[in-house]
C-alpha cells in the first residue's frame, strides 16, 4: 500500500491487533482474487466471490489508512 512507510507498518504490526488483522485479511483477499483472476472463464459464484474479495480488500484498505493517519497524528 503506497501510503504505508515501512517503519510505521513495522510498528503497527507489532503494536496494533486490528492493524495486524487487517492486513492479514487483505493479503489473504488478495492471495484468492489471484487465483481466481487466473482462470479463463468465472461462474456465477466465483465472479459473487470475485466481488466479495476485492469489497473486502477496500474495506481493509480504508480501515488500515485510518489507523495510519492515526498513528501520524500520535506522534
């Protein structure tokens, strides 16, 4: 994520539960909406779970920037 500095995501990996958790579901989002993305052709229920993951990737994403911005303002 471009808005993540290395240090601080270091730091919240360590630190922060729901940081750690976040980034963790949106990896493994990602990891799944790779090996859907790989096949030819998608039925109805994996292009639904095509949708579902990358919904929740955005609303990991969303969450992770608000505690980044957080943790900026902290210190």
């Amino acid at each position: 994520m471009d808005f993540l500095r290395p240090d601080l995501q270091e730091r919240l990996m360590k630190e922060h539960f729901e940081f750690r958790r976040l980034m963790e579901e949106h990896r493994a989002a990602d990891e799944k909406l790779v090996v859907l993305q790989r096949k030819n052709g998608l039925s109805a229920r994996e292009s639904l779970e095509e949708v579902d993951l990358k919904k929740t990737k955005l609303r990991a994403k969303e969450r992770i920037y608000q505690i980044v911005q957080e943790a900026d303002r902290s210190h």
